[in-house]
C-alpha cells in the first residue's frame, strides 16, 4: 500500500491568519504589542505551539520570556487555538486532490506538529476528515517532528509499504531526511529557505499536479 503523509498549517490549509488573532488576542492579554504581522506569523509556525509562543514572545520584548511569562501565555493560547478554524482557507484545489488521491489507492495520513485537537478541528471545518484516518498532532507523541518518530508512527498506523511525505517547511524536509522517506514541497506555504536548499525529491505549487507528481514518486508501491 501506498502512504502519502501530510503537514497541515501551510500545506493544505493557510491557518495563518487564525494563528495571528489568537497570537494578538494573547500578546494584548499580556499588554505587549505591536500585533503581529501575517508575515510574522507564517515565520514563526513550524515547531509546535509552545516553540510559536516563545517566538512570538521574543519579538515582542527583545529576547526570550521569562519561562513563568510563556508558561502564562501558552496556557492562554491553547484554549483558544483549539477553535481557530474561521479565517483559515484550503489552498485551492486540496479537496480534489485528495479525493483524487483515495480513489486512486492512497491512503493519507496528517502529521503535524499542530496539536491533535485543533488539528482535527481545522480538518473538520473543511469536509476533510474522513480523508484521513490516521492524525498524527504535535502532543499524540512524546516527541514531534523533525523527530521521525511522529511520521514513522503515521506510516506503521496506516500499514503502508511504501510512504513519502508532503510538507511546505523546513522542518518537514528535516523530518523527511531523517525518517529516508522522500519528501514532496508545497512551494507556496510558510517556508523560509530558498526551494533548493530544502532538497525536495519534488515540488509542486498547484494542487492539480499532486497525483500525477506522487505516482510517479512511487511508481512501484502498492
């Protein structure tokens, strides 16, 4: 069987402008300010929620919080974040992409370091749930990516032989080489880094593509 994995915030879905109304409703609660930018927010997603809350913190008082002050504000992040599905959107042509993908023998799976809970929140806001159904959030394991514990277990749950992993970050890329699968880069999401130097076995900006550019990855799974 054949396993396509899937990052979340960037890759399937454009949640930034949600993460940033929870960031800015918990950055007043904590009397700091300016409110972040879009772009702020989009650079500071990747590593969990505890690592956006730092980040977030550290742009707002001239280097790292005191732990009492992130433990305060992640506290009050996290309620919130677990509802955060309003201004997020799919990148177009997601829906049919993956449909396209299960009728053709996939089988999907997320793993995000988004946690489970409003992983799956964000999933069930746009009719994608049923499409995946194995999730893989950043507090299902001890540990989270670029650790490839979190996309080996995805992979072992959906009982594939053969799996690849789509993703639109540094992070993911770390976690694909890590975990010697090949990894697939959505170019128009949160990455920092010049495409090249993430090293993508493929890379795609137009989610019509995705099939065809995933069969011929793997060609022989199955």
């Amino acid at each position: 069987m054949r396993a396509a994995v899937f990052d979340l915030d960037g890759t399937l879905v454009d949640t930034a402008a949600d993460i940033r109304a929870v960031a800015n409703a918990v950055l007043a609660a904590e009397a700091l300010g300016p409110p972040l930018t879009l772009a702020e927010t989009r650079g500071f997603v990747g590593a969990g929620t505890a690592a956006f809350v730092e980040r977030m913190l550290a742009a707002r008082t001239a280097g790292p919080a005191e732990p009492a002050r992130a433990a305060r504000a992640l506290a009050r992040f996290l309620p919130l974040y677990e509802d955060a599905v309003h201004l997020s959107r799919p990148y177009p042509g997601v829906g049919e992409a993956l449909a396209r993908l299960r009728a053709e023998g996939w089988a999907l799976a997320l793993c995000t370091n988004k946690p489970e809970r409003p992983a799956r929140a964000v999933l069930a806001r746009f009719g994608l749930t049923d499409l995946f159904p194995v999730v893989v959030g950043g507090d299902s394991l001890p540990v989270r990516k670029p650790d490839p514990a979190p996309l080996a277990h995805a992979v072992a749950a959906l009982g594939a032989d053969a799996a690849l992993l789509v993703g639109d970050s540094e992070v993911d890329a770390a976690t694909a080489a890590a975990a010697r699968l090949p990894f697939v880069l959505f170019t128009e999401g949160y990455r920092q880094a010049p495409v090249a130097e993430l090293a993508p076995a493929a890379s795609f900006a137009d989610f019509a593509r995705l099939p065809g550019l995933l069969a011929g990855l793997l060609a022989g799974g199955g």
